[in-house]
C-alpha cells in the first residue's frame, strides 16, 4: 500500500514560551523630567496668567479673580522653577514659551520680590526727607501683644526715627497724650499730630508745617469704610499733598482666622469667600476715587498707609498708575512682608510717590510692636 504523503499544511510545533512575563517597558527618563517639570509649569503658568489679569479687570466686575493677587508671589517661583528644569533637561524648545513669560511679568514680580535690582544707584541729596507708615494696632490698648511694655518700646522706637512725616492707621483718639505717657516726646523737635475725629484711625506727624489737611471717607456706596487723612506739608522739595489711607479690611474676626488656618467647613469657606471679594470690591472703588484725587493734586503726591491688599492686585495696580510709584522699587532683597499673619511675606503696608520724586532708600523695620511692620521711604526731587 502506498504511503500517505506528508501534509504541507502540517505545522511545526510551537515555540516553548518563556516562563518569564515580558517586564513593562519603563517610561524613557526624558519623558520623566518633562512630566515632573510640568508639574510645576503648567499651575504656574496659569496661575500667573490669573493674577496679570485680576490686576487689570476690577472685582466689581469678576468677583472670583479677587484673591488672585495672594497666589501671585508663588506663582512666579512655581513657573521658574519648572523652567529651569527644562533648561537643565535639555528641553530647550518646551523652555521658550514660559521663559518669555518670564520675562514679560518680570516688572509686575519687582512689586512683590525684590532682588535689589531696580534699587537706583543716587546721591542723596540735601533735600531728601522721610516718609514713615504703620498702622499701630491702637497701641495695644487691648493688650493682643504687652500692653505697657509695648507701647514703651514703641515710644522709645519712634524717638529713635529721624523726623519727617509718619502716617499711622489705627490710631487711638488718646493716642497722643498715650504715647507721652510712655515716655515719648513731642516737644523735642515740635511735632504737630493731626487725627481721626472722636475715634481710632489715620493720623499724621509731622515735623513739617502743613499748610492744610482733612479727613473723608470714600464717597461711593460701595465703597466700604475706608478712611484717609489728606495733608499738604511743606518739605524741602516744597509742598506735597499726602494721602494717609486705611483701606477697606476684610473684616475677619478670630474664629475666622482659625477657620483659615485650620481649614474652614464648606459654610464658612462659602462666608469667608464672600467677605474676601466684598473687601476687593470695595478697595478696588476706594483705589478709583483715590486715583482721581491724585490726579486732581496741584502738588506732588504720597500715598502712604495700610493697603490692605497685594502688589498686585487691582486697587494696587490703579494706584500705581501715571502720577505714582511704588518706593518698593528701592528695596534691596526679599518679599518685604508687613503682615505678622498667617501667610507669611504679606505685604499690604507700603509707600507710593509721585514720578517726579525719586525714592534713595526704602526700609521695613522688623520690629514687631504691632500686627504690622513699619515701613520707611527716603524721598528726593528727579534731578
């Protein structure tokens, strides 16, 4: 009998599979160091594009956009960061765009960092004068920090100030006779004290002559319950108008600052939120009618005071607008906090002076005889 042929469709046995399951392919490294630095550039990029607009688009017309300005000074940080890891990664054409971010808000980050480098390189002159802020916290008539004890180390701090003007929020109708019993003298040389009607608020010292002065609060509705205290000195650049400002506050009392730091229920955040863009709201109307005021200043203008706001939000962005400058500008290094709060590096105290005054010298003290540090300017005319 004939053999049967071989069938060519017959198959040759399978390959024996490995016992081993084949290893996930791991992620390349330069995959990794592109998704880490993401990480920090795509929040800061965003975050950074928020606050340039939130400093240009009033809260009373996004309300959400408000408390931008308290992100702003991380923002920035997030974004170099995640930049010069790129860099560092090779990742040079994924670098380009944020770095030209970089660069264009640079100006708006000299609001909120100093690195010493807009410091201007003058001589002072010898008709350079001193323009002091600090809002006094009522001279710790409540006793939040030492009572007695801190109202002598502010008497004896102030003695120690050279003369010019001091513009105080917060301060007590008895304030004067307050201070003297502390053992601070108004005599030696005379200052003149001009204060907030039959209550606490600004006030102004002076070891100029001033020639004029008064008080108002904010016209519009709206406009929450800011003070300021306006005053023409004589200095020896010739007369300046001041405005010492209290601008709105968020009007937190201590639960609500525990709730902060603590982290408030969905009740309180939803209350808390609404006295945040309430406030914004309100400076950002007080900041309108101050920026007309000063436009409306036949002399050259200070604005000095508790702000109550970030360098970069609206109301600070408006009143650093063509008449004045921001005498943060001549800080040599650092955030240049004035708030002891709970966010650390705070700045809402501060100085702007007219453009035709040029600011040598610009000072936070670290003394803490208040919730708030003292901030001092040292200001000439341009030559």
């Amino acid at each position: 009998m004939a053999k049967k042929p071989t069938s060519a469709s017959k198959s040759k046995p399978a390959a024996k599979t490995s016992a081993k399951k084949a290893s996930p392919k791991k992620p390349d490294a330069k995959t990794r160091k592109w998704d880490s630095a993401s990480l920090l550039v795509w929040p800061g990029l965003a975050l950074l594009i928020v606050g340039e607009v939130a400093a240009r688009v009033s809260p009373a017309w996004v309300p959400w956009l408000a408390p931008a300005g308290y992100v702003y000074g991380l923002a920035y940080p997030l974004l170099a960061v995640g930049t010069v890891w790129r860099l560092t990664s090779f990742r040079w054409l994924k670098s380009l765009g944020p770095l030209a971010v970089l660069l264009l808000t640079w100006p708006s980050f000299s609001h909120v960092f100093s690195v010493g480098l807009s410091k201007p390189e003058v001589t002072v002159l010898d008709d350079s004068f001193e323009v002091t802020t600090f809002n006094v916290r009522r001279l710790d008539e409540f006793n939040w920090l030492d009572g007695d004890q801190t109202r002598e180390d502010l008497a004896t701090w102030l003695a120690e100030q050279s003369d010019g003007i001091w513009c105080f929020q917060e301060f007590p109708k008895r304030g004067k006779a307050t201070l003297r019993s502390a053992g601070f003298s108004w005599l030696r040389p005379r200052r003149r004290l001009f204060t907030w009607p039959r209550e606490a608020g600004p006030a102004l010292a002076s070891s100029y002559p001033v020639k004029d002065w008064t008080t108002y609060m904010f016209e519009d509705e709206g406009a929450g319950k800011g003070r300021v205290l306006q005053a023409d000195v004589e200095t020896p650049v010739g007369l300046v108008r001041v405005f010492n400002v209290h601008l709105q506050s968020l009007q937190f009392d201590h639960a609500d600052y525990d709730a902060v730091e603590e982290g408030p229920s969905r009740e309180e955040g939803a209350r808390l939120w609404g006295l945040i863009t309430d406030a914004s709201k309100a400076r950002a109307l007080q900041a309108q009618e101050l920026v007309r005021r000063m436009e409306e200043s036949p002399y050259p203008v200070i604005v000095a005071g508790d702000f109550n706001d970030t360098p970069m939000s609206y109301a600070m962005h408006a009143l650093r607008g063509s008449r004045a400058e921001d005498t943060f500008v001549a800080a040599s290094w650092g955030p240049g906090g004035t708030h002891l709060g709970a966010i650390p590096g705070l700045r809402i105290d501060g100085i702007l002076a007219d453009t035709t005054l040029q600011c040598t010298s610009h000072k936070t003290h670290g003394v803490v005889l208040s919730d708030h540090r003292p901030v001092t300017a040292v200001l000439q005319a341009k030559k």
